[in-house]
C-alpha cells in the first residue's frame, strides 16, 4: 500500500512538472523576418518564458496553419487585415484582453479602429506594411512609374515578385484600371492575362527575403514590402524606390490570439513586451516596416525617418489600398494563382 501510495505521488509530482513546464511557454506563430531573434531571446531571458517561434510566407499560409492545427497549438499569431476578418468570421480568434497589456497606450491611435475590426475586439495593430517597386539604377536606367512599364522586353527574367497572390493579382488588377480586391469574372481574367505577360520578366517568387535578389544583383527590380526595400537601400544607396501611380497594398500586420490558446497569459506578456517604446525600436532597426508606436517614434534615428520605405510617407500611405475579404470569390483568385505560378 505504501509503495502504491509513493508510485500516485511520484506520478502526481511528474504530471506537476509537466503543467509547470507547458506553462512557462508560449508558442508563436509569426511572419518570416519580422522580430529578430536577439528579441525573442531576451524576452526569455527577462521573465523565464520558453518561447517556441515558427513562421509562414503569406496570410493564406497562416489560415492554414491553424486551421490544420489542434485547437490550442498556437497561442499568439500576427496576421494581416483582412485575414482577421475571415478568421473572425470562422470563429477562430479570442477577444483581446485589453487590461492585461499595461503598454497599451502605446499604439499610435490612428492605426486603431480599422474597418476589418473597427473595435479591436480581436486584434491590435504591429506594424504598418506597403509594397513598393525597388529598381536597381546602376543597371536600369528606364523609367517606371506604374505597373505597366513592367511589361518593357528589356525586363525579361530580371524583376522578383512577393509570393503573394492578393498582391500579385492585385497588381494585375491595379494596372489594368481595375479595383484591386475587384470581384468581377471578366477583369480577373484581363489580371491574368497581363500577368501570364509579364511573366516573361519574371526571376523569382520569393517572401522570404526578396531583397536579395536586390543585393545579389540577380535581378534589379523587385515588388516587396516597404521594410525588405529599406534595408536593400541601406546596401545600396542607388536602389530607387518607386510608389507606382496606380496605388500600391498597404497591411496593417496585427497581433491576435488563437480560439484556445493553451498559454494565453504568456502570450499578453509577450505582446506587452513588443509594445515597450525600447523593444520595438530593436524590431524596428532590424525590420524597417511603418512603426506604429508613439513612444518607439521618439526614438528612432535619422536612417530611419528620412527612407522612404521604411517610413512611408502619408502621401503614399493615404493611396493605399487595403486588400479586402472577398468572400466565397476567392476561389477565383486562387485558380488564376495556380494558372500564374
């Protein structure tokens, strides 16, 4: 009897350990090159957190990701606008807490109560991201101001594109007079047409690192996200960086919390975090995206504030277009992705 009674504590001490172990973790699932890992292991290091990183390449990866995974896997994600609003219609996002984030006021207001969550009820913004065309100008010397010019011969197998598809088609769509997040048949398959075109000058798809293609001089001209285009500036200062006339995808990246995450107070603790003025700057400085915090813009230098990229101006940033849910037409959008890829 005593040995059984000694064998249910010893059990009883295991499954104990267990509990404690799982959590002191948090497990997020995050963009690629988005915080840099002296950032994640200091918040480690700072409150004894284990946190377990991993990554996806677009929204449509995230989506899958969780809706593939056990409920619970996932405790903190970050993805883009419209994403929250299809995962908020499929029930998948817990409502924010705000009063367990002591940084809260931190977050610039303006980037607050946005059309795909107008209350915040399930998201708070991280970051600010724009396309941009970054064109190497020790090799090209044409002139391109839209979409359009993309198609010059002279471009064959030289141009990368974000592996992207509501921003490639989106593009489709913009240089052909259309409505990026457009839900008509027709003008899909004009968008298609010209991108089956422009094809011909495309290198790569990559959203991973795109900028290397830059750097590398593998190809001289790039589609990419505003923060990739800054840091290819920083190596090369004859990158022009080009905001074509048509408009270009602005995305407000966010945090969100999984519907039942296992180790949600360790999740807030690592938002809170991130929202230190301190914290977001090393991000910042590693990832030149559109800052949205008003206490980390007091601290960030003149490299910073005077690209182009990465501080985007609000004239640009006001031509944004956000891409949208578009419902069930997604089907469509992703048979013309497989057509083009």
């Amino acid at each position: 009897m005593k040995k059984l009674v000694l064998l249910f504590g010893i059990l009883l001490l295991i499954t104990g350990c267990n509990s404690k172990e799982k959590a002191n973790e948090v497990n997020v699932l995050n963009w690629s090159s988005y915080i840099p890992d002296s950032v994640v292991r200091n918040f480690e290091k700072e409150t004894g957190i284990k946190v377990n990183y991993s990554t996806y390449s677009s929204n449509e990866e995230c989506l899958a990701k969780v809706s593939s995974a056990k409920e619970g896997t996932y405790d903190l994600i970050f993805p883009s606008d419209y994403m929250i609003e299809i995962m908020v219609e499929r029930k998948m996002l817990e409502t924010i807490k705000w009063y367990e984030l002591k940084n809260i006021n931190n977050i610039n207001e303006i980037y607050l109560n946005q059309s795909y969550d107008p209350k915040n009820e399930y998201s708070l913004p991280f970051v600010v991201a724009s396309t941009v065309l970054a064109v190497n100008r020790d090799n090209v010397k044409e002139e391109i101001a839209s979409y359009k010019d993309l198609l010059n011969e002279n471009f064959k197998n030289n141009i990368t594109l974000i592996d992207d598809q509501r921003i490639i088609i989106g593009m489709g769509l913009l240089a052909n007079g259309f409505d990026m997040n457009s839900t008509n048949v027709n003008e899909l398959e004009i968008a298609k047409k010209w991108l089956l075109k422009l094809n011909e000058n495309v290198k790569a798809f990559d959203s991973d690192s795109p900028k290397n293609f830059l750097i590398t001089e593998e190809s001289d001209i790039a589609l990419l996200w505003n923060a990739e285009a800054a840091l290819a500036y920083q190596d090369n200062n004859n990158i022009e960086i080009i905001y074509p006339e048509e408009g270009t995808a602005i995305s407000i990246d966010n945090f969100a919390i999984p519907k039942g995450a296992k180790n949600e107070s360790n999740a807030y603790k690592f938002i809170d975090y991130i929202l230190r003025a301190d914290v977001m700057k090393k991000i910042i400085d590693s990832y030149p995206y559109k800052n949205v915090n008003k206490e980390t813009d007091l601290l960030l230098d003149d490299s910073y504030l005077n690209n182009i990229a990465s501080n985007i101006p609000d004239v640009y940033f006001n031509k944004g277009i956000f891409v949208k849910n578009v419902g069930s037409f997604i089907k469509n959008y992703d048979k013309v992705w497989a057509e083009i890829k």
